[in-house]
C-alpha cells in the first residue's frame, strides 16, 4: 500500500492522542521523543529518540517522513525553515508557527489583520510597564516573556513597577497586556488543510484554575449566537491569515461588555479541543492528522447537546488504576483518556470526558471522576 | 503508576483495534506477533516476534504481562493450561476457548445447556454423511472440521455421500450440520467479567457474501422485540455457563419459523462489533480490554438509530489511500478502519462505519465508500 508517514516530534500526550486517531486511517505514524518513556513512546511502534533542538537528529528523523507535525511549537523557527529546504513538508509551516512561537510576533499580525486583542505592547523594563499602564486604566498589567511560556509559566500580573522585575531577568522580550475584565475564558477551535479547506468546532467554554485549564464546556452555554458566530470566524480568518494547516485554538476572553478578545494562539491540538474525541463527529486528532496529510476533512459538529471534559491532574498518591474500579462502576458512560505519565502533583496526568442531554448532571459526571481519580474525592 | 500490562497473542487487525482502544486506559500493551508487519505490530510500541504454537516463546512473551488474551482461537488448548500453571491470568481461560476452537465440544456444550442449535452430529465417513442426512430432512447437509475453520474455510456444503469425501481427507473429525432454512443471520455481542458482569449489545444482522461477512446493521432492522431479547439472553447465558471473559459473539440464524439458532462462537472481538467503535457508547474493544483486567464494564447501548458496518476487502489494485480523497470528500461523517495489511483480492484489509438516522442513507454511504476504496464503484 501506498500509506504515507506521518513524523511526529515531541513525544507527549498530544501525539499520544494523535496516534490514536491516526489508527484507523492507517497511516504510519514515526515519533521523535526526548526519553522513550514519554507518553506516546509508549504506545507508538516506531520511536526516534532524540533532542528536536538538533538540527541533524530532525534531519535523520525527517528522512523517510511524508510529512512533519509537532506536539508542541518548541522547535526552533530555522530548524523548520531548513527542513523545508530539503523538500519535506512542515505543517504548521515555520511562518505559520512562529505566531504560536513568540507572542510579540502574534499580536503584532492579529493588529495588521484587524483581530481584536487586549491592550499591548512589548515593554522594556519596569519604568516601561508604569509608561504602559498610565497609558490605560493602570494597573494591574499582565506581562509575559515572548517565548517559552504555556499552561501559566512566563506570566505574570503585577500591581507595580516593583513588582514588574522578574519577567524582565531571562533576558527575553516583555509583552505587557491589560488585564481583561472578562466574564469567561472561550475557545475557537478550527482545523485548516494546506488547499485551504476549513471547518469550525463549536466555540467552548474553558475554566482555568490556578492558570492551567480545568473544565471545558462545549459548546460554551448561554453564548449569543451572534458572538458565537463572530468567533468561529476570528478564528477561521486567523487560521487563513496566518496560513495555519493543522489544528488552531484560539483562546478568547469573553468581556463583559460583550466583545470577544484573542488571549492566545495554539497550532496543534489543544486542551480545549479534547472534548472533540468523545463529543464530536470527527475528533481535534483524526482532523488534525486529515489536515497535515491535505485529506479532506471531517465533520467538526457535536455528537450529544453537551459535551464536558476535565482535566485529570497528579494528586497526592500515585495509584490512579485502582480508581477506575469506582469510577466505572459509578458511571458506566464515563470516557477516561489517561496519558501514561508519572503522577506529580499539579501535573496533566489525563482527562475524562462526559456527554449527555442535561448539562448539570454531565458536569457533575465528569468532576466526580476526575476529582476520584486525583483523590480530592473519596466517596 | 500501577497500570497493568495486557499481553496480546496474535497480531491482526482485532490486536490492532484493541491497542487503539486500550491507549486512553492507559494500559500497557504487548504484542505477540508472527511477523513485524503484522497489522497491529505496526502501531504497537512492545512487540515481540514469535510463534504462538511453541510453549517456551509463549511462556517468556507471558513474563510481565498480567493477563493475557487473544487475536484469535488458534493458541493450543494444553498451552493455555500451562501458562495458568504457571500462574497467568489467561482470558477467556481454556475451559472457556476450547467450545470457540472445537466446534464439537461447543454443539455438545451448548446440547446440554439447552441451547438451540441446528440439528447436528459427529459423522465418521461420507456413508455416515448419507445416514445424518437421511434421519432428517435429507440433503444438503453442512459438514465442518471441528478444528481450524473460519470465513468460510473448513466447511462444505454437499448434495450427496459422493461428495463428502474430501472433508475427511484432513484426517480431522467432521461434524455434520442440516442446512438450516434461515430468513437471514443474526449476531448477539456480549462481554463478561471474571467477576460475573455481563453486558449485551443489541442483536446485529450479519449479512454475508460467499461465506465471508461483508455488511452488519446494528441493530438488526424489524427484528420481533422478544426474538431480540430471547438471543440476548441466550448469549449471556451462554457466556454464563461456559465462563466466557471478554467478548462473546454468538453468530445465529434466524429461521423461517421464527427461531433462532446458534450458527459459530467466537470469544474475542468480532467483525459483527466492529459497528460499535462508533456506533455504541463503549466500544466491544474497549469492553473486552475492561473485561479480561476484570474493570467494570461500559454502556454497550447505541450512539445512534442505526449503525452500519461494511468490510472492506482487497480488490484489484493496491492503492487504497487515493480513495480517501473521494470517500471522505463526499461524506464528511464517514468512518474508515485500515488494517494496514497488503491488498489481495478478498483480504479483509478494512471497513467503514456510517450512522445517522436514516436505514436507506446510512447504508447507502457505508456500501459506497467500501465500494470505493476496493475500486468496485469508480464513481
């Protein structure tokens, strides 16, 4: 047969979950990992492990790929650009990428193509973020490295320029942000192929606690048709815009005075799309892998009235097996998604997704077992 | 963690699609394979090459692993004995397989519980054929080998004594059949626990062509509600009596006098459950995974009004990946399942999965895109 190969760097839950959804179409699937404990090595036949910052080690990974895609926007910008000189497909391609790379670089397009964003600029010290927050409503002013930051890490709200010191220590580029008044926190999933096909998931709703994402509610509930719409399209432009092929989430904060603003940009499958696996027709992965492979893709649209999904994190004991005996007993519906990893408390460990007709009794469902898997419920 | 590692004997596309569905459990999988490109060693990460009838091969691939379970019914039964000699879970146990691998011992088994079975008996040689044949209603009568069959293979259906030589040839026993006058074929799927949980799927019709399944409707349209019920029950009874773990197919004829009659017992997924990966809330792959660790069991019920499975077999030339560009273009919902085995004629090296809410649509879509992929439908 004539099945391509898909080259997948970066070995955590995300490939993990791609694979998965890369099964049944039968495609090969070729993982670089950084240990082969990670979370896909497990469960992946044919594994590279290798550091993705090397330039020849992606080269010799790459050799006998039809395709590249990543489980993280780590790797570096020229790395992507010299393999597309040697003729192998990268997608996202490097100009698509770096948005999702450096933040500085993606405010300044979503400002050239009109995309709505809280107030920012990139600052140059602390005396910069007082100059950028007289420039506003004062502060508190958020402010975030350009690089390398996800899941709360690189962020930082301060209350002074006293305060406003250690963002600037790494030696990186500082962007400073308004801190939004926001009602909640909504995603706008979309995946896009390289011939310009598209198609929207319905927009989400996403809980963060303590900076890192904890329940989604798809889709988002009581959300106005109207801004709903308006989001799926933000997004879809975006994902045109900045030629994204591949999975696109886009982080919104819904504001109280009912607009939507762009947070964050993400180019692969995201915490936010999860629920797509159990919820949806076709899920974020087996879209994500059509997209890369320029197939024609599935229909985004939701499978029950309400779909939730929580994330699993490491608790206090590292036995999260011997819940499942609970939990599946209690809620024969129940889809669990664990990832392989070692328990450490506060750490993404899996997740559990719910579906039905009434919300309440779907949310409950899911916070009960995700709560009895992390051990912060006994009963 | 403490997750468990499920050892898998036998590399086909059952132990590829289990893997699929055993990765959000976050089990650990190891593959016993013949070759390393048999269509789950492809996907799975811990596989180890070797033959299945050799004891020693079996016992170090059974070192590490917590249970062990099946591709297939071919392991010998004194094998299966000595691995839980030596102290291996090993699900569906032997007493249980013996009645999937000996259709004599299953016809005895399921006489003295008092299910029904077309009428039946060991014949000795082709005169012996011409005696079964001549208590009953005469010719045609069905003879089978009571090891090795399957598809179609190992069974021969003869109009007279002077026909009925060559089964004996094997030198194995030959069980004799009546030719049953059946209105069609059914299927009843259920999964059972070491600790007694059973669950049904709704009865299937399984329709085949020359002796191999090709399409299944789940569930099985205008069937009698009790006739329905009356097989579920005699599926769990049986999983029941003959202490089945895992999944149980009961393949049945329906007859014209509105009986139904058990046809063949399969103890592992079967083709007639493909339907379930989406078209049931818990998959018969994910159930038989949560059978043989002993977890309880999932919802086995319908996503949908109606499911249907068509196999996809190997047609005329080798290029089935093309065939996606039309199949998934012209149906967004469609489902493919590729075993990422080399096409020959009549392989099984696939299927697709439709549903949706209309009979006539969802099995229109489902014979296309089969169609398509092996190139008998160029449209």
């Amino acid at each position: 047969m004539t099945f391509p190969v898909v080259g997948m760097v970066g070995g955590g839950q995300l490939a993990r979950m791609t694979h998965e959804a890369g099964i049944p179409l039968g495609i090969r699937f070729k993982l670089l990992s950084d240990t082969p404990q990670d979370s896909a090595a497990q469960v992946v036949g044919d594994v590279v492990v290798g550091d993705y910052r090397d330039l020849e080690t992606l080269r010799a990974f790459a050799r006998g790929c039809d395709v590249i895609t990543f489980d993280h926007e780590h790797v570096p910008t020229e790395h992507l650009r010299a393999l597309e000189a040697d003729g192998i497909p990268v997608r996202p391609g490097p100009d698509a990428l770096v948005h999702a790379q450096d933040k500085g670089v993606m405010r300044a397009k979503l400002d050239a193509i009109g995309v709505p964003c809280p107030r920012h600029r990139i600052v140059a010290d602390p005396q910069d973020v007082a100059a950028f927050a007289a420039e506003g409503e004062g502060f508190p002013v958020v402010l975030k490295t350009v690089r390398g930051g996800y899941d709360g890490k690189g962020v930082w709200v301060v209350d002074s320029a006293e305060e406003a010191a250690e963002p600037f220590r790494a030696g990186v580029p500082v962007l400073a942000e308004e801190k939004v008044d926001f009602v909640r926190e909504l995603a706008a999933n979309v995946v896009r192929s390289p011939h310009g096909q598209a198609v929207a998931y319905p927009v989400v709703e996403s809980r963060q606690v303590n900076g890192v994402c904890d329940t989604v509610i798809a889709p988002a509930p009581g959300l106005d048709e109207t801004l709903a719409l308006r989001a799926e399209e933000m997004a879809l432009n975006i994902a045109k815009e900045l030629g994204v092929v591949g999975h696109l989430a886009v982080e919104l904060f819904q504001t109280r005075d009912g607009r939507v603003l762009v947070n964050e940009l993400a180019m692969r499958p995201h915490n936010s799309g999860h629920w797509s696996q159990d919820g949806a027709i076709t899920s974020q992965f087996a879209n994500h892998v059509r997209a890369v492979l320029d197939l024609p893709l599935g229909d985004p649209r939701p499978r029950a009235p309400w779909t939730v999904m929580v994330n699993v994190l490491g608790g206090d004991y590292p036995d999260m097996y011997s819940a499942y005996l609970h939990c599946m007993a209690r809620d024969p519906q129940l889809k669990i998604h664990m990832y392989g990893k070692d328990v450490k408390p506060g750490r993404k460990v899996g997740h559990v997704n719910t579906y039905g007709d009434d919300l309440d009794d779907v949310l409950e469902r899911a916070r009960h077992a995700a709560g009895y898997l992390r051990g912060t419920i006994t009963e």
